[in-house]
C-alpha cells in the first residue's frame, strides 16, 4: 500500500482542518503509517490483494461470484452493541430516556487513553466520504480513521468515497469527524459514542459494520437526526421506492418497519404476474434509511437515501423471498460471517439457511467451525449467523429507480409504518391526518420472536423503528415530527400496515411478500385520490372489495377477517402503550396525549 509520503496528491485535495484533525489523530494512535483513500478502482483492487493475502477477505469463486469476497469478524463482534453505543452531550436531558448517556467530557477522557497508541504497527486509512447524492442539499461530508482495511472496502461500497469529498467539502470545517479502530476487540473496552454538538463520532473495540461503517447508522441516523431538528429535516430508518402505474404515474413511498418485518423485500417488491403484466412497476431508491426535507417551492416533503450500497442481512434471502436482493449480491459483493464452503477445485463457496442451493455436506461455519448438516442438527448450530452481512453496490440493484442519485430528491406521496403483529392491528388503514399519523407511527409495536427474547408475543415499542437510532431526546424528536406539519403545504398520506396477522390456528393470513402489491396499490391509488374507504376506530380503511384478491386463494370473508378491529384488543392495545408513555412522563408531547384521548373517545 501507499505511504503517506507517496501519497501526497491525495493529502493535498483535503482542506487545513481535516489535515490539522488527522494530524491530531496520527499523534494520539501513532501508527505505522498513514494512507489518504482516493476512492479509486486501482486503490480499491490493491486493498483487495492486500487483504486475501493476509487473510481478512477470502476470494470466492469467480465464476459463481465475480468479484465476490468473504469476510469471518470476531466471533465476539457480530452486531450492533446497542448497550455499548452513547449519545454524549454536556446535558443529560438532551439525550432523553430511550438513549444511552455518557457526559461528553467524561467520554473523551474513558476514550482518549483506549486510542492513545492502539494503531502502533498497524496502518491508518483515511476515508473521506459523502453521505447523499453529490450536489444535493442534504449531502453531508465524513472523514473516517480507521484501522481496518475491510472497513474501507465497505465505506467504499455503502459511501461516496474519495475526491468527490474534497470537493463536496471545499474549505469548509464542518464535516463529521469519525474516529475507529478495531483495538484488540475486546468487549470489556468497546465504546460506539456519537458527539452530537462536536459533530463527532468514536468508535473503538468492534469490526461490526453498524459499529464501524460510521457514516451508517453512526453518522446517516443519529448524528443525521441531531442535525435534522436543528435544520428543519428529518433523518429517518425507512426504505424508499418508487410505484410506477401503467399509465405513467410516479408515486414514491417512505416506509418504516423494525427488524423482522420485511423491510428490504417490500423495498425490492416484485409485483405479481398480473400487475407486471399490466405494467405496474417498482423500483427502489433505499432500503434503509431516508433523509427528507420540505421543498420551499412545492411545500412538499422530498426524500433522498444518503447510502450508495446495501448491507443486508443474507439469512433468509433467496430466489422466493427477494430475488432482486440475489441479483445484488451477485458481483463485487462482501459477505460477513455466512457459511464458507470449500470447493474440488480449491475455490470457495458461501451458504447460508434458506438459501437457493441445498445445504453442503460440509462447510465452515460463522465461527470457523467445521459445519455439517448432522452437527447444525445435534448442536442447534447455525452454518451462517442469523445476522450475517452481504455488502453490495447500489448499482448491482436491477430495479434501481432513476431518480436514486437525483440530488433533488424525490416527492414523497406516503409514509407506511408497519410492525410484526398477530393480531390487534388490521392489515392496513390510513391516518386521519399527519397528526393523527405520527401517534401512530410513535406507538409502533413488533412482537419478538424466541430467538431473541426466551417468549414469544411480546410486544415491544419501536417509535417510527428509529428507537435504537434517535440521536437526542425522544420528547424532541416527537415534536420535530409534528413540527414539520406545518413547514409542508402539501403533507405526505400516512398508513400503517401489517403482513402478520394471523388465524385462530396460527396461520398468516395474508400472503406477503409480492402480492403486497394489493395493498400497496390501494395506497397509491388513496394518495391520488381514487380509492374508496371507510371510517373506522383505527382510521380511513378499505373496505374487503377494495383489496384486489383476483389469483390469490383468498375471499372477501378472509379480507373481512384481517382488517376486523375488535374493541377489546384496541383497548388492551392503549394499555399496552404504557410502557412508552410512562418512560416520557411529564415530556410526553401534549398532541400524543390529544391522540390518545381521542382514540378512547371513538371506543
């Protein structure tokens, strides 16, 4: 690799204060040697080499795979630590209840002695990188130290990395300053602190991409929803995706779901046979998360997705669930910690549960076990880690929308919430009013599964599923969202929906996955004022002959049956809300309480 000194060009393109900054941080990591990332495919092939040869990727089989790589992390460091990940401010307060706190001066002072030499006989890569299409108003420049050269390769792929930076950033000093190292990986020493009123992020003890991809969740979320209230915009987990009708009509759509939801697959939703052939289309801008302003001159709400890749989660996805989501992952494609599988003619396969080909008669697994069939059988052991990674470029998205690096953005016409539920919440409906529609997104519930919790059923409170990614004071963060009613003449339609209610015997009742599209067309056609709906406790719904059911081995008595709404449950539902309301006590915004009372009003 480059030295620093052969590397000049590069130094040179970045202004003083991100060369006093580095500098400030070369002292205090004191590495062997220091690299300034140009964003280069030749930068980028080298790293590649470098890291086959000492064994932090593995090359896969080109023909299956070209340009595909696999990466195993520390079996210790496979996910996000949300218990390990701070908002750091002088004021507790600003943080709120839902965060975890550290003061801001006691955080700089646990950090600095865990940096202070940690990249001695290692090299230091600097990653300048823009977060949004270049040009767009939103776009927000990072630089990230790091040790870890597979955290390059993923901000090359989830970023837009190098010179672009330099001129996104010009002389300006605000930029977010993003400090990691993998240190020794250790738990006991793990720290994910963000630095709101520094614009700062300190990463240290993880490889994790949530933990060391900083201009992720670090930057796109919790230092970007910060930013956002300050700024009038909003920072948002959601997907985006464009509807096109068969006449013409665009339609783009933010959606919001918690884990376990679906979110990636209704992102890359292939409409069935019948809407295609009709000329229905969909197209993704994100799967993640979603940056949104007003437009002074429309008064509309305009979304952009600051990422230019997908990190997925691989378990599950297949030719059935996500087809699109396959064709992503088939080139220049990184995978973490699936199931490696050694082929005849010394190559390498990846597998993972649930994937298009049938299990190996032998791999290894997320762990560098030897894995078999019989082994995951008697062990309950998993060949690839339930939260196992593929990290892909944007542009591998066969459906990618046009629009998708538009620094304008695009018209966002609704905002779909939704949650894992078995019952209570109707298949879908639509707010009364964006008021009305952000108590609804603020009450989100999923139930957890037994993997995750022990107990299965319980209901856990996600507001807008950004919970884990607020990054000040969920008191604020509620009364930003009501707050931006009024900068909008022309205001998204909001609705919520759920793909997981189920029967009296256990089973889904409604299919999922493609035939969505019935659902989301009723959506559409609503937000263009064309589809019928009804009043009801919950809000504006469908009646069952609304929802297109040609194909599908369903009736109207089974439609009835998913969007029934049973008093009793809808009560139980308020009290089950408890939880989220007594956490904000006295701060809860007075329009959640309105909401609230008006919904025991119409019970």
């Amino acid at each position: 690799m480059l030295s620093v000194q052969e590397n000049e060009v590069a130094v040179e393109q970045a202004n003083e204060h991100v060369r006093t900054w580095v500098a400030d941080m070369a002292k205090l990591c004191k590495p062997d040697q220091i690299v300034w990332c140009d964003g280069s495919a030749g930068e980028r092939q080298a790293l590649i080499s470098d890291a086959v040869e000492d064994g932090t990727l593995i090359e896969l089989n080109q023909k299956k795979w070209p340009g595909c790589h696999y990466h195993r992390s520390n079996s210790n460091d496979v996910a996000r630590t949300e218990h390990l990940t701070f908002i750091c401010t002088p004021s507790e307060d600003m943080v709120g209840p839902t965060n975890n706190y550290m003061n801001d001066r006691e955080a700089y002072k646990k950090l600095t002695p865990l940096f202070d030499g940690c990249m001695q006989g290692r090299t230091m890569y600097v990653i300048p990188f823009v977060m949004g299409p270049l040009g767009s108003p939103l776009a927000k420049v990072g630089v990230q130290i790091t040790d870890s050269p597979y955290v390059v390769l993923n901000m090359g792929i989830m970023t837009r990395m190098g010179q672009v930076a330099w001129d996104q950033l010009g002389d300006d000093a605000d930029f977010t300053k993003c400090l990691h190292s993998v240190g020794d990986v250790n738990p006991d020493r793990r720290y994910i602190c963000h630095f709101p009123l520094d614009n700062a992020i300190w990463s240290f003890g993880s490889g994790y991409g949530g933990n060391a991809l900083l201009g992720k969740k670090c930057l796109a979320l919790r230092i970007a929803s910060f930013l956002g209230r300050q700024q009038d915009w909003m920072a948002e987990h959601m997907l985006l995706m464009g509807v096109e009708a068969p006449g013409g009509e665009k339609t783009y759509i933010a959606a919001a779901f918690p884990s376990a939801c679906g979110k990636t697959n209704f992102a890359m939703l292939i409409p069935p046979k019948k809407y295609a052939d009709a000329g229905w289309k969909v197209t993704t801008l994100g799967d993640d998360i979603v940056w949104m302003w007003v437009n002074p001159e429309s008064g509309r709400l305009h979304a952009i997705n600051p990422e230019a890749g997908y990190f997925g989660v691989v378990p599950g996805t297949n030719g059935r669930s996500n087809p699109n989501a396959m064709k992503c992952m088939a080139r220049d494609t990184i995978f973490t910690n699936v199931a490696l599988v050694p082929l005849d003619d010394g190559t390498y396969d990846v597998w993972w549960e649930d994937s298009d080909w049938p299990a190996p008669k032998k791999c290894i697994n997320w762990e560098g076990k030897e894995w078999t069939p019989q082994i995951g059988k008697e062990k309950n052991m998993k060949a690839a880690h339930p939260n196992s990674r593929f990290t892909a470029p944007m542009s591998n998205n066969p459906v990618l929308d046009p629009a998708a690096r538009d620094p304008a953005g695009v018209p966002v016409s609704a905002i779909i919430f939704g949650g894992r539920r078995s019952k209570t919440i109707p298949l879908v409906y639509q707010a009364f009013n964006w008021v009305h529609g952000v108590y609804i997104g603020a009450t989100i519930g999923s139930e957890t599964t037994a993997a995750a919790t022990g107990q299965t059923g319980v209901v856990r409170r996600d507001p807008m599923a950004m919970l884990p990614f607020i990054g000040y004071n969920i008191r604020d963060y509620l009364v930003h969202w009501f707050q931006m009613r009024k900068k909008m003449s022309d205001c998204p339609r909001v609705f919520m929906v759920n793909w997981f209610r189920k029967n009296d015997a256990g089973k889904f009742l409604w299919p999922g996955f493609g035939e969505n599209m019935r659902v989301l067309k009723w959506i559409v056609d609503r937000c263009h004022g064309r589809a019928y709906a009804k009043e009801t406790i919950l809000g504006w719904m469908p009646r069952a002959e609304d929802i297109d059911l040609e194909g599908l081995n369903l009736d109207v008595d089974d439609i009835r049956e998913l969007e029934r709404v049973d008093p009793a449950e809808v009560k139980a539902e308020i009290l089950s809300q408890e939880e989220l309301f007594l956490k904000l006590a006295g701060d809860l915004p007075k329009e959640m309480i309105f909401q609230r009372e008006l919904l025991i009003t119409r019970l």
